[in-house]
C-alpha cells in the first residue's frame, strides 16, 4: 500500500500493473474471487499490450491468475481457455518453465470438472517440477489436489500420503493456501479410523496453527486492504462518475437532439416498411385473383387492324409480324434463354429495324421489356399452381423462365409484378399450409 501511494503519484503505470497484480492476488487467498478476477482482467490487458515483451513472465503470470480465479468461482470454461492460452504463449515466447504452471492449473481445472484420471496426469507433471525447483507454494497445491483425485477414485493410500506432503510443507514454511486447510480434516480422519491418538493430536495441533495463522492474516490484510485499497479506489470511481456526470449534462441537449432524429428516422422506416408491406400484400392479392396470364396490349391482334403507316414499314409486314409474334407468345418459344433482338428477327425473316419499330408501337414497350413481361407473367401463372416449382432455388425458377441469371430475373419479377419473388413465393406456401 505504502508502494501504490508512490506509483499513484508518479503516474507510472508499470508500477501500478505490479502493485495491483499482488493485490489482485491476495484478494484471490482471502476469498474475495470476484473482485481479485476483475482485477486479473485488468492486468492481463495491460500486459498483453505492454510487457509482452520485455516483461513476458509477468504477462504470462496474469493469465495464469486469470485461471486460477475461474477455477476458484467454478467458472471452468474459462478457466480452460485461459489455461490453453497460458500455455500456448509460454511456448511461443521461450519460456517453457512457466508452462507447468499453467498445467497445474489444468489439472485442478480437470479434478473440479471430475476428470480425475486426467487431473493426475497433469498434477503429477506438475509435482515433479516444481518439486525439481523447489517451490513449496505450488508443490502443495500440486499435491493437495492429486491427495483429493486419488481419493475420488478410491486410492486412500495415495490420497493420504499426498496430504501428509502437504502437512511437510507446512511444517517448513508455516504457510498454506487456505483451501488447502481441508488436509488436517482429512488426516486427523485418518488417524481416528486408525485409531492413532498422537497423530490426531499431532494433526489437530496444526489445524489450530494453520487456523491461527490464517485468521490473523485474514482480519490484518482485510482491515488495511478495506482501509487503504478499497475504501480510496471507491471514492475515486465515485469522483469519476460525478466527472462523467458533469460532462454528459453539458452534452444532454446534443443527445436528445439526436435522440429526436433516431426516433424520427426510426418512425419513418417503421412506416415506410408498414407500407411497403401493405403494398407488397396488395400486388400479391392482385396478382392472386388474375385467372389469367397478362398481356402485353391484351386486344386481339387481327389481320387489317393495323394500317398505321406513321411507323414507316409497309402494312403487309407489320401482318406478318405481328402475326409471328401472336404465335411466338401462344407457343411460348420466349422461355428459350439468350433471345435477341437479332435472333428473333432472323427467326421472322425480317430486319431488326422493322422488328423494333413494330413492338414499340403496337406492343408499347421496348424489346426487353417485351420479353421480360412475356417470361415474368409466364412464370407467375406457373408458380401459381406448381407446387414442386416453387420448392426450386430463385435461380432454378429463373432459368425455366428463361432468364440467364436470378439477378435479372429479380429484378423484371418486380418491375412486372411490383413484388420480389423471394416474397410472392412465401406468400403462396402460407396459402398452401393454410390450406
């Protein structure tokens, strides 16, 4: 605490990362997971952006107390990911040592999840290395937790003999995890169904030991973290908020103001989509109750109707093409895909030019629009009673038209209809179902 007052007023936030770092982790022995975890959050991203470098112990030390806090709030998911992770970059940046951390963590992970015999094959990994080196702390939790696999599978030998490392430990160092305090229960069981009175002694005297450390440390450390870490961090988010506060009350008339144009847009899409659906319902409807196909300049053409010379082609051509045009929508020869102009003419026997004029004129639309209308009113007549076309893909449905694509197949569907097809075919299955 006496370190964070000077990492706070010399704003050095490499300091402040290692100071909140241990913090972080003496919340995580005192119990208190959900505040030590979103402290570990904290400064795992600070130190994935900034030490990942120079300082890639500490980086990889923060998601290892990223595992451990969601093995503590049983959180395993989590826990696995960061575990993964840990591991992964302690390869990646040279420092294979650290992975055995990251493997006992795995390992509690597996014995929380009950996969016990894969929990002892990464505790014992880890017992082993950290036995080589000599680091107590994790030896005993390392073989705290293969004491509570082996005794899930039934191997009360081991289980014991693994605790009574655990109390080893504690006897040199007079300093356990507090979760592990469930060790004494454990061998002072075994000593009374024994019936071993010097070891439950012995045993009981070191719960009372352990038990008087931890208390003291419990109600030191809450008092001083409670007075000099928690209470000022409060009022300093406090003094934020009413900062935030302030600044937000200076652009409150800005907000509504942009409030009112979001309502308002909002309010016209929702009554431009109304309307557009109320529309589409309409065409549909419309198109529904025709009987029959569409067509382009409905009155009959007959023979000596037209004598319109304003065209300047000579009456007994306009007749015949227009009578080859009657024949070419009755035999429906307009499905034929990679129709032109050209083609078309070639197959009438006349000039593209004639062609032209005399569907301008008596069919008042171009060429294209001529054909489209002719494939779309085909199609929709179609669709209207076979139920198997509908289940075809747009693309499919567009190629029995006649059309080269489903682009523009979509797109003289709705010029001709005023609907896309994508709806008038959901339109039609409801009729189906309903029916």
């Amino acid at each position: 605490m006496l370190a964070k007052k000077y990492a706070d007023r010399a704003k050095i936030p490499i300091m402040s990362f290692f100071i909140e770092y241990n913090i972080a982790l003496i919340k995580d022995r005192n119990g208190e997971h959900e505040e030590a975890l979103e402290m570990h959050k904290k400064n795992f991203i600070y130190a994935k952006n900034e030490m990942r470098g120079n300082f890639k112990h500490s980086y990889t030390q923060t998601i290892y107390a990223l595992g451990n806090s969601y093995n503590y709030l049983n959180k395993l998911d989590s826990a696995i990911f960061y575990n993964k992770l840990g591991y992964k970059e302690a390869i990646n940046l040279n420092i294979s040592d650290q992975k055995y951390f990251f493997i006992l963590n795995q390992g509690i992970t597996h014995y929380l999840k009950g996969e016990q015999n894969i929990a002892l094959d990464s505790l014992l990994k880890a017992s082993l290395f950290f036995k080589r080196i000599k680091d107590l702390p994790n030896s005993s939790e390392a073989y705290f937790y293969l004491a509570k696999s082996y005794e899930k599978i039934g191997n009360k030998e081991k289980s014991i003999n693994y605790f009574q490392k655990v109390d080893t430990i504690f006897r040199k160092t007079n300093d356990l995890l507090p979760v592990l305090r469930e060790t004494y229960r454990q061998l002072i069981s075994h000593s009374e169904k024994e019936e071993n009175l010097r070891s439950q002694i012995d045993y009981t005297n070191q719960l009372i030991k352990l038990d008087s450390i931890l208390y003291t440390n419990e109600i030191f450390v809450n008092k001083n973290l409670i007075k000099e870490f928690d209470i000022p961090r409060l009022i300093s988010n406090k003094e934020k908020l009413i900062k935030k506060l302030q600044k937000k009350s200076k652009k409150s008339t800005m907000y509504v103001v942009t409030l009112i144009i979001v309502i308002t847009i909002f309010i016209g899409i929702s009554y431009y989509q109304f309307y557009k659906k109320k529309f589409y319902k309409k065409k549909f409807n419309e198109i529904i109750s025709d009987k029959d196909i569409k067509k382009i300049n409905s009155e009959k053409d007959k023979i000596g109707v037209y004598t319109n010379t304003n065209i300047n082609v000579p009456e007994e051509i306009v007749v015949d093409i227009l009578d080859k045009l009657h024949k070419f929508e009755i035999n429906k020869d307009f499905i034929v895909r990679k129709i032109t102009l050209s083609s078309l003419a070639k197959q009438f026997d006349t000039n593209t030019n004639y062609l032209s004029k005399i569907i301008n004129f008596y069919k008042k639309t171009s060429f294209s629009n001529y054909l489209n209308s002719l494939r779309i009113n085909y199609i929709t007549e179609k669709l209207k009673v076979d139920t198997t076309l509908r289940k075809f893909t747009i693309k499919a449905i567009a190629e029995k038209a006649g059309f080269s694509n489903s682009e523009s197949f979509s797109k003289a569907f709705l010029k001709t209809n005023g609907i896309k097809p994508s709806y008038f075919l959901r339109e039609l299955d409801k009729i189906t179902h309903n029916n």
